[in-house]
C-alpha cells in the first residue's frame, strides 16, 4: 500500500520535534535519504502478495 502524499522530509522533521530531537541541517539531508530507503523497502515488503491460507509462525527459525 502506497500512500500517496507522505512526504518523508516532513516525517523526519515532525519526529525530531516530538522526540525533542536536535536534528543538526548537517546531518538532515542524510536522514532523510535512509527514511526514503527505509520507505521504499517497506513498500516492496507490504506490497507482496500472501495467500489466504498463511499461518502466522509461533517461532521464527531463520
């Protein structure tokens, strides 16, 4: 599911201030570039198709 009108750069900002982050304008740029990456990976994750029948495993064995 994409949400359309999620803008990351304003994610990264409002998170900083609710976490009473000091997020220097060095350091800004790349923050939000990961945040986008982070995005773009979940994207791929939640838009993968699972079947009905799935069961959710008790114990996760890699």
């Amino acid at each position: 599911m994409r949400r359309e009108g999620f803008h990351v750069d304003e994610y990264v900002d409002q998170m900083a201030l609710l976490l009473d982050l000091e997020l220097r304008d060095e350091y800004r740029d790349g923050v939000v570039a990961n945040f986008e990456r982070i995005r773009a990976i979940a994207n791929l994750v939640n838009e993968f198709p699972l079947a009905e029948d799935i069961e959710v495993a008790p114990v996760f064995e890699p």
